[in-house]
C-alpha cells in the first residue's frame, strides 16, 4: 500500500494485486470510543486511528469491506487501483458528514 495524491486529495493505492475476498492489511493503531474525522468504526463504540486507515476514502462503488480491524478485498484490486469503501456501510456516526454528487454520506442509522 502507498499513500499519494488522487481524485480528491491523498488516498491509499495498492501496490500488489489482490483476489476477491483476500485480506489486503489489518488496521491497527489507537482505539478512541468516539468517531473523528480520520478514525474508522470496527466495533460497537470502537474507533481506529490507522495510518492507513485515516486516507482511505468514501465511495458509492467501493472496492473493500471492513471486518473488525480486516480490510478485505470485495473485487480483484490492480497494482494502482486506489483503496476505497462505502463509510454509509461502516460508520455508525460520522464525525463530518458530507455530500458526494448530491448524496448525503452521514453513516449507518442506527
């Protein structure tokens, strides 16, 4: 994995290809029970800063999923296909809300 400038600022790339299904890293890092902007939800009131982790962008067409602290391939990645899942399927509550093509990325309801 690299981290580099793409469509909408840094993002995480891979620089190995990966099967459908395979685990492409485990997050690690500090634990909060509060979201931020950079943390990733992986449990009930569990967030992780991950070095990673806080570059990883929003998409409506993700490429991973999250399992606990497992970023997992949900179709084959390409050396150079940056590293993207759907926060609406994650995060519980977002820290900072935004809008992408006039869709409101707010997080899970609970």
């Amino acid at each position: 994995m690299e981290i580099k400038e793409g469509k909408v600022g840094k993002g995480v790339f891979s620089t190995k290809k990966y099967l459908k299904d395979e685990i492409i890293f485990t997050l690690s890092g500090e634990i909060l029970d509060y979201p931020t902007r950079e943390s990733i939800h992986i449990g009930n009131n569990k967030h992780i800063l991950d070095s990673y982790g806080i570059f990883i962008n929003h998409s409506f067409t993700p490429n991973i999923y999250i399992d606990n602290c497992s970023i997992v391939a949900l179709q084959p990645i390409n050396i150079g296909d940056e590293i993207v899942f759907n926060y609406n399927e994650t995060e519980i509550n977002m820290a900072n809300p935004f809008y992408v093509d006039n869709k409101f990325v707010t997080g899970k309801k609970n």
